[in-house]
C-alpha cells in the first residue's frame, strides 16, 4: 500500500517542488485538507466584532473626531454664527478661514483675550492647592477611622464623608454658595465674620479652596483606607520593639507605603482641578477672580461662538495636562514606594 502511495507522485518531480498534498503522499501520510470555518464560527465571529467595534466607534465618534476637528478650529478663525450665515459648511470654506497659529498668538498677545486667559491660567494655579489640602485631609480622617479605638461607629462617619463625592456637582456648589453667603453664610455667622467670600476676587480663591479640599475627602478617605489596610502589621510590630511611637510609626511606616496611593490621588486630583467649569459659573457666578480655562473655552466658544479660540485654549490646556503628568510620572521614583 506504501509503495502505491509512493507511485502516485511523480518522479522526475525534486522534493522541493511538490505540493503540500504530494509531500503528504511522499511520506506515506494521507493529503492534508485545508480547514475552512463553519458558518456557525463565521457567524460567531461577526458578532464578536460587532460587539467590539461599538466600543470602537464611540471612541472614535466622540474621542477621536472631536481631538481632530478641535485641532483644526484652532487653526482657523471660525465663528459658528458668521460661517452659518454665510451658507456652507465649515470644510468647505476652510481655506477661507485659515489663520496658522495666530489664535495661540492671540491668546497671550491680544487685547481682547490675553488678560482673560492669562487670568484664568493664574487661577488655575491657585486652585491647585485644594489638591495637596484634600489629601492630607483625607489621609488623616483615614488614619483615625481605621482605629475602632479611636472612633466607635466609623463606618457611619465613613459614608458621611463619601457622600458628597457621588453628589450632584451642581448641587453641592448652590449649597456651598449659601454657606459662604457675604450677609447670611454660616461661615460669617458662626465666627462672627464679615468676609465678603463671594464678591472679592482673592476670598473667592480661598473659598473655592477650601471647597475643593473638602469636596476630596471622601474619595481620599477610602482608598488611603483601602492603602492602610493592606500594609503589614510586622512593619508595626518590629516598630513598636525600637521603641517607635504612633507619630513615628505612621510617619516612617504608613505614608512611605502608601506613596502608590498618595501619587495616584495626585494625578487625578491634578488633572481634574485643571478641568474645572462648575466652580467658576455656579459657584463664583462668572466671578473673573474665580474663572478657570475650561470657563474661558466656554466663554469665547459656546456663548461668544469664537470656535477658533476656544480650541487653541483647549489645546494649551490638553499640553499643559500631558507634561505636568509626565514630570510627576519622572519624579515618582524619588518619593513613590515600589517593591
């Protein structure tokens, strides 16, 4: 039976101009068959990526094409209002409204934008401090609820604290208004104060930091929690034999390994502060002490239809975003704990 196998290839044929099939016969194994999918796994495999893909086409539908357009409004002078009355899309007359870089220019240059952006860059900056407050605030608040000693019932104070952080961001800003009402907040009314919290540009900033501060302490609570839990009692136990006292143990043992945490918080806290819209309408009500730049792409872009400039802020913004993250991702390994 081999040797019929055998006989079926042709012999003036070198091995190495046979097909698969005939090698198949030259070595006595029967002729391999290409495997085809079934329907069934065509099918399943279609659905699989129609599945996907809608992940796909959101991203690229309100990620992608929105980056891209931005881009290039901030290229141009587009004026939603004007370009609409004059017929025609915004592709269309794009050459038209081509400027280069004159809105980036403009943004620090002009009369008409430079005084409020650079406002609102200072603004910005200030309001950053809300970040470190919060999570100093919330490590602490997590340190003394982690001891049932210390505090009996924690687990209420727990979701006392953690319930603004799920609030209506709205919300929290008309109650925040009331309590730093200039005639009837409780602020003023409890310490006997006359602080005109929110008509003056600098108490503005305080008041807005301290809200920042606080609005964090829930969601810094709960992971410094989740941090403190996982870090080893033997740390603690070979501590207390040096002779280490809580401040000492908390200091040298609890912050160094809970650094992860702590630099997670930060990167986050950062870039959602450097976002920040509801502060300045609802809370400060348009204040120009108050206003930050998502306020001023907001401003010049949806009210005032300067589509132009308010993506060339919003992409100052997005590079500003990127390398402050990037520095705090370089320096991390000077004061993050790693295994």
């Amino acid at each position: 039976m081999e040797h019929e196998r055998m006989s079926a290839v042709p012999e003036e044929l070198p091995p190495e101009e046979l097909s698969p099939e005939g090698e198949a016969l030259l070595h006595g194994e029967p002729p391999r068959v290409p495997k085809q999918k079934s329907k069934l796994k065509q099918r399943e495999h279609l659905t699989a990526l129609a599945f996907i893909s809608v992940k796909y086409v959101g991203l690229i539908v309100f990620t992608v094409l929105p980056v891209f357009f931005a881009l290039l409004y901030s290229l141009t002078n587009y004026n939603g209002i004007i370009v609409s009355a004059g017929g025609g899309s915004f592709l269309d007359r794009f050459t038209s409204l081509w400027n280069n870089f004159k809105n980036y220019t403009d943004l620090f240059g002009s009369v008409m934008y430079s005084d409020a952006f650079r406002q609102a860059i200072l603004n910005n900056v200030i309001f950053l401090l809300g970040v470190p407050l919060g999570i100093v605030g919330g490590l602490v608040i997590a340190v003394v609820l982690s001891r049932d000693d210390i505090i009996r019932g924690s687990r209420v104070f727990r979701l006392l604290i953690y319930v603004p952080v799920v609030s209506s961001a709205v919300a929290m800003n008309i109650i925040w208004r009331y309590i730093f009402d200039n005639e009837y907040g409780i602020v003023n009314m409890m310490f006997g104060l006359n602080i005109p919290w929110l008509t003056d540009a600098a108490w503005i900033k305080v008041a807005i930091i301290l809200k920042e501060a606080w609005g964090s302490l829930g969601k810094t609570m709960v992971l410094c929690l989740a941090a403190l839990t996982n870090v080893g009692k033997d740390y603690y136990e070979a501590a207390e034999l040096d002779g280490a006292g809580e401040i000492t143990k908390f200091l040298k043992i609890s912050v160094p390994l809970i650094t992860p945490t702590l630099f997670y918080l930060l990167i986050t806290g950062m870039i959602g502060n450097l976002q920040s819209y509801v502060d300045s309408d609802v809370f400060a009500n348009g204040l120009p002490g108050a206003q930050t730049i998502v306020y001023f792409i907001w401003s010049f872009g949806i009210r005032r239809s300067y589509y132009g400039i308010a993506s060339a802020a919003s992409v100052i913004l997005t590079i500003a975003i990127l390398i402050i993250t990037e520095i705090q991702f370089r320096v991390q390994d000077k004061w993050v704990y790693s295994e």
